[in-house]
C-alpha cells in the first residue's frame, strides 16, 4: 500500500504537471467499489472537474487531494495498488520486473484528465485490486480537513510537526493498552504510517512492536518522537525513491521473507524476525528491538516471533491475504486498529443438530414457515427449502403438515394418528403428488405404518 512518502510523490508530480492547468476532457469509468462505496460516481466525477482549473495539490497521510477553482474537490486514496500515471513520464516509485507496454489509457484505468494549457498533460488514475476511494468533497478548500474523512484521520507526521509533538504522542501512548505497531498503524492516531514506515520507525527507535504503548519508558518515548519525524521526514524528501534511502535502514533488507537464496540478515549480520502485529506482518531485529516492557504475546501466552524463523514461516493465502488487505484499507481512522475479533461463519450447507427427544423446539423453513416439533422421541427428519415436511405424532396426537408454494403460503393439513382408527388398509408405502407445484418439480412425502 502506497504509505506516506508515496502519496507525497505524487503530489510533488502533480505540482509539477497539473496545478495552474485548466482541465479540458475527464473521462471515467465506473466502479462500485472505487467510487460507489464513498457515494460518488464517474459521471459526478466528470461533470464536477471538465473546464476547471487545478489551483492546489495537498496531502494528509495517505489520503491526497486536488483544490479546484470551485468545489467540489476530489479527494483520493490509492487503497493497496491504486497510483497516478502520467502520459509519457515516469511516476512509478519502484522499477518495474518488466517493461510496461506503451499504452493508453492505462490498464485498470478508473479515470482520465486531459489539460487544455500547452504543453498539454494527460493523467491516469489506476487500480487493479479496486481497494482505492474516489470521493468528491463539496465545501471550501481550506475546509477539506476538517470534514469527514479527513477529520477523523491523526496529524501528519509532516505536516502537521506543530500538533504532532513530544508531549502530544507522550499523552497518546499512555492513554491506550495496545502493542505499539499497532497504535502507529491506526490512522486515527497519526496518518500516513503504514507497515514499513512503522518498521523502519520502531527499529530506529529500538522498540519492541509488540510491547503495549503504556509500558514505554519516558527516554522511549522521546526516541520514538524523533524516529517519527526522522523516518518520515526523510522518505518524504526522497519522494519514496528506495535507492536513495540510507543503507542502514530496515527498508533495504527487509524483503527477503519468503525468497529462497535471498540474504535474512543485515549487512552487520544481525538476523531478520518476522511476526504478526496488528495483523500485519513485522520485520524486526531482535537483538536491537528488545523486550523493556509487557509485551502483547506475553499477556497471550503466545509466541512473541522473535524464535520464529524465516524459513518456518507459511506462506498466507491469497484469499486470506486480500481480506486483511481490505480490511486495512476499509478501515482507515478506525480506532480499533489491533483489536480485530474472528468471526465464525457458519456454512450455509452444514446439516443443523436434530432437536433431542421429549423436549419442544421450533424451526424454521428456508422460505420462512415455521413447524413445531411436539413430543418427538423419534429421530425426524426435516426436508428444508419448499419440500414437504411430515412428522409422526405420538400419543395420539396428530402433528400439522406445512407444505410452501411458490408464493410463501403454507397449506396446512392434520395428519392421522397412529391410534387412530383406519378405515381401509394401508399398504407399506404411498407417495403423493403435490398438484400445486410447478411443471417439473415433484414433492413427496412417506407415511409409514402397519394395519392393524
């Protein structure tokens, strides 16, 4: 996911080749998830920016937007693989595996801007996973972030260094009980902060990921203020260009987790850990990032990660992978960042338990009628869906059989007793046919039982 120096790139391209222009043509195609999700669409998007000028670009954490001549204003955020392209320039942070092919508009293109100024400049916004949020903001510029979403969003780290200061992040890690990767992940708490960001942070504040934010020391917490500002600051200035960072940083050898051959150690020869923080998983180098206060796998009774090793670890599934994804993503400003609960879904297919013998129970057809069980001390068997359903009463009593139609109704009829008397014979089996039920499908139902 583009974190905070990625999305400054951008708006330093966008500074450069777009702000001051008037735009001419704005194409978009719709998405659900990218525009519908957020309550805007790609004819709103169209009409509210073809033949206005662009007078800004601005930033705040992960989220960017562009300043109009008149509102509304768009505002963006890239998700996990959403970027800027621009016609004809490079704005990649990272070097391609293979050379893109020469094509425009872009693959998974969600919207395109022509400028009518020369020279002229065409843009692309993409995504592929369609994780990012297209939004239109309709209020003053000045007024951008102090309404949802941005509100609800911490400081900038860059910003923002006037509100985000030591006293500030001294008061917020002692007011909260969760590891601190956690905490610094939490856009909430402080925007723009995303995995490598906190691993590079922690690792040169010498901070454990997992230790709880309230067990930090005073000379920690002072140290994690100023690896704040550090980190961030300077990926910013580089504009993310991974090249340039200083060769000392985590970012240069963290990415060797799951290649064969490839280097788990820092050019010092200190071993590289990974584990799960946040639920996202955390480089860490244990001899460095130690344990100085209660510790999240502690508490657990858990593995902390630092025995684990880099070979011993599972490679997670795609699927389960694109769901924390997401959920990171849809999650921006949730205050609940570390405190993720599992949910058990139950299998539509799964066979429920028989109610036991003896004791009433109700239950529910899938078209929504309802049947009791009275009495039941013999195994029962219950078709769901529109099939018919027939019990056996006991004792005597008879037992109502519900039978659905397409319309929802129920057609009910009292079944005979075992007791009771028969007026003819009963063979061993019959099957009846239900008139009612549309050509081609049958319904049946078997009544069992001996002539006296």
């Amino acid at each position: 996911m583009p974190e905070i120096a990625e999305v400054a790139r951008i708006v330093h391209y966008l500074h450069k080749h777009l702000v001051g222009k008037k735009l001419a043509v704005v194409k978009a195609l719709h998405d659900e998830n990218v525009f519908g999700k957020v309550g805007t669409s790609a004819a709103e998007l169209e009409k509210a920016l073809t033949g206005k000028k662009v007078v800004d670009a601005r930033q705040q954490g992960k989220y960017f937007w562009l300043v109009m001549s008149s509102p509304p204003h768009p505002l963006f955020h890239f998700g996990m693989t959403g970027w800027w392209k621009i016609r004809d320039l490079e704005t990649a942070y990272y070097k391609p595996s293979q050379p893109e092919e020469p094509v425009w508009p872009p693959k998974f293109w969600k919207f395109t801007l022509e400028t009518s100024d020369e020279p002229k400049s065409e843009h692309a916004f993409i995504d592929s996973r369609r994780f990012a949020r297209i939004r239109l903001i309709d209020c003053v510029a000045d007024e951008i972030r102090n309404v949802s979403p941005l509100k609800e969003n911490g400081p900038d780290p860059v910003i923002d260094k006037n509100i985000l200061t030591e006293e500030w992040l001294v008061q917020k890690l002692q007011s909260k009980h969760v590891p601190v990767k956690a905490l610094l992940l939490d856009q909430a708490n402080i925007s723009g902060i995303g995995n490598w960001v906190g691993d590079e942070l922690l690792y040169n504040a010498k901070i454990h990921p997992e230790q709880y934010s309230n067990t930090l020391t005073p000379a920690q917490m002072k140290q994690l203020h100023e690896s704040i500002h550090y980190v961030c600051s300077t990926a910013v200035d580089l504009l993310a260009e991974s090249d340039r960072f200083p060769q000392e940083w985590l970012f240069k050898h963290r990415w060797a987790k799951g290649k064969k051959d490839a280097p788990q150690r820092l050019p010092n020869g200190e071993k590289i850990k990974f584990l799960t923080v946040g639920g996202r998983t955390s480089a860490i180098i244990p001899s460095v990032q130690k344990k100085t206060g209660e510790v999240a796998a502690d508490v657990k009774g858990g593995d902390s990660g630092e025995d684990e090793d880099v070979d011993a670890e599972q490679p997670k599934s795609a699927k389960r992978k694109a769901k924390e994804d997401e959920y990171d993503d849809e999650h921006e400003g949730n205050d609940k960042q570390g405190k993720r609960k599992a949910k058990k879904v139950k299998n539509e297919d799964e066979v429920e338990p028989k109610p036991k013998p003896g004791k009433r129970s109700e239950k529910k057809a899938g078209n929504g009628v309802g049947e009791r069980v009275v009495d039941d001390s013999k195994p029962t068997t219950v078709s769901k869906g529109k099939k018919r359903v027939v019990k056996e009463g006991l004792g005597g009593k008879s037992v109502t059989e519900a039978t659905s139609h397409d319309n929802g109704d129920a057609e009910h009829r009292s079944l005979p007793s075992k007791t009771a008397p028969r007026k003819q014979s009963a063979t061993k089996s019959s099957t009846t046919k239900n008139t009612n039920e549309p050509s081609g499908r049958r319904r049946s139902a078997r009544v069992s039982g001996a002539a006296k």
